[in-house]
C-alpha cells in the first residue's frame, strides 16, 4: 500500500466531512466544479505558455484539491429548497437529477 491515503480511507473521509450537507445541495455545487477547474487549467496553461508563470502542475493539482474540498464542505447559507435551479442545468445538459 502507498503512504497515501487509499481510495477506501479517502471516501470515508470524504463523506464524514460532508455528512451534514444536504445532497441538493451538494449537486449543484458539484455542477460547478467541472467548468471551474478546466477554467483554471485553461488559464494556468495560457499564463505558463506565455511564460508569465512556471509551470507547476503538482502546486496547481493541490490548490484545486483543497479549492474543491472547501466548496463542498462549505456550509450552505441559503435554504435548501433554493438550490433547485440545478435541474435546469442538468435538463440543458441532457443529464437526469437524481
């Protein structure tokens, strides 16, 4: 086994610190995650090819990590029947809402 964290550890982890979420909630944070981290990619990669950066994908990789941990586990200060404008999203996705 690596020193890491296993897959098994890291789920269990994952869903104690989100416990307390509601899933619609969680949902619609999760829909935002995609586009936000290719976004950043996207920009990362433009100022690294431009050299107004150096590149460090492994420095980046942990930023989006604890970026992406932060937002789900943030607690939700809206109510949760508020959070329902994800469907939209998922219908114009051609995804289905669980």
């Amino acid at each position: 086994m690596s020193e890491g964290l296993s897959d098994e550890m890291a789920r269990a982890w994952l869903r104690a610190e989100l416990a307390g979420i509601a899933q619609v909630v969680l949902r619609s944070r999760a829909m935002i995650l995609g586009p936000m981290v290719l976004g950043i990619c996207a920009q990362y990669e433009r100022m690294v090819n431009d050299d107004a950066q150096q590149g460090n994908w492994e420095s980046l990789g942990y930023f989006l990590v604890d970026s992406i941990v932060g937002m789900l586990a943030a607690p939700s200060t809206a109510p949760v029947d508020s959070m329902d404008f994800n469907e939209g999203w998922a219908r114009t996705a051609g995804r289905r809402v669980a």
